[in-house]
C-alpha cells in the first residue's frame, strides 16, 4: 500500500507543478536599445522611448576589459513629470540594475544610458527591460 500511496503523492505533485509551471513568471528581459563606440577615452550612449517597460538594466561591454564609468537618466512625463538618474563605475562586462519611481498615470518615459573608456578600445552599451501588460 505505501508504494501506491507514494506514487500517487508522486503523481499529484507533478500535476500541481505543470499546473503552475507558468505562474509568477515574467517574460525574458530584451535588448531594446544599443550604443558602441571604438578609440581612445570614448564615449557611447544607448536610448529608448517607452510607455510600458519594467526590470530596467545596463550591460556594458569594452575590449579589452577595463574599467568604465557612466550614468543613466529615466525621465518621464505624464500629468506630472519624474526623473531618476544614477552614476556607475566598474570594470566590464558589468550590469548595472536601474530603479525607477513608477506611476500609473505615465505617459511617455525615456531612458538613456552612457558609458566611458578611461584608455582605448571598444565600448558597448545595452539598455535592457521587460515589457509589461
């Protein structure tokens, strides 16, 4: 009896798992915006425009790896206006997490990011996010 009472335990536990295999989860974060740059003490800018967007992030790539420093503004406009802005540094490849004050009531945001080569080489810069239903 023990062995048909865990099989069936077995068997419920796999059905409630598919059951919410798809629950609590977002989609995939995606590049929507790109920026590169290449020679000495250069500098690259990504920026996008959105109404919807979540899980904002910067990946920023050099070659050779070194050291960079940059900044990102969020800015959006609405019934009322909100500005977030952050500065970074850290050497590549380095994701930088953005944290925005979200409203609502938001009609129109726009999101910039630049980075900065201290010697030569080539920078990218990639904005990430998640779009939101």
């Amino acid at each position: 009896m023990t062995v048909v009472r865990a099989a069936a335990l077995g068997a419920c536990v796999l059905a409630l798992c598919a059951c919410d295999s798809g629950a609590g989860r977002k989609g995939p974060t995606k590049v929507v915006a790109r920026g590169s740059a290449t020679g000495k003490h250069v500098s690259a800018t990504a920026s996008y425009d959105f109404t919807v967007l979540s899980d904002l992030s910067i990946h920023v790539e050099a070659v050779p790896a070194q050291r960079v420093t940059g900044g990102w503004v969020v800015s959006c406009t609405g019934p009322y206006s909100t500005r977030d802005s952050a500065d970074f540094a850290g050497r590549t490849p380095l994701d930088v997490p953005v944290t925005v004050t979200s409203s609502q009531r938001v009609l129109t945001c726009e999101f910039i990011a630049t980075a900065t080569l201290p010697r030569s080489g080539r920078i990218r810069v990639l904005l990430r996010g998640r779009a939101s239903s």
